[in-house]
C-alpha cells in the first residue's frame, strides 16, 4: 500500500464550500479508480485542508495524484486553493 499525504491552504472562510465541493465532486470519481483504496480530507485549521489518499500500488497513486491535482486545477481554481506540502511513500504500519 502507498499513500500521498497534501497539505492545502484554503481562502479566507472557504474551507467548508471546499469540502462540500470535493465530497459532491471528486470522492466519486475516486472510487472508480483502479488500485485506489481510501481517501481521507481532515480540517486541519480554519484555512487548510490535509488530504489523504492510499492505493494499492505506486502506480495506482501516481496516476491518481495526477487526476487529482488536474481536478482541483479545474474545480476549485475559484477557492484560492494552493498546494503548501506534499509527501508520498510506501505505508510501512496500518492499523484499521
């Protein structure tokens, strides 16, 4: 299993349109996604969002880091969301 951890800032007091976007928007066509296994959008602060999302195979990720970033490019262009942090690698302990 691999997983992309992103760290995004989010407009001043848009953070919960963003994530009603990403729920209505983006989470189905996530599911249809060969390989993709969780995703995972945490309200880290009143003006962030960090997301989470782990797939099968590094491959799988890759292809759907891509599909997202595009997504958002697309989507929420609108929300002044930037991309802050991104880290992706091999899950090494999972417990759930």
């Amino acid at each position: 299993m691999f997983m992309n951890i992103r760290r995004y800032r989010i407009g001043a007091g848009k953070r919960d349109e963003v994530v009603r976007m990403v729920d209505e928007g983006w989470t189905d066509q996530l599911r249809s996604e060969p390989g993709f296994l969780s995703y995972h959008l945490v309200a880290s602060g009143p003006d962030e969002l960090v997301s989470a999302t782990a797939c099968l195979d590094e491959q799988a990720l890759a292809r759907i880091v891509q599909k997202s970033a595009a997504w958002v490019g697309l989507h929420l262009i609108d929300f002044e969301v930037s991309l802050e942090d991104q880290r992706q690698g091999k899950v090494t302990s999972h417990l759930g």
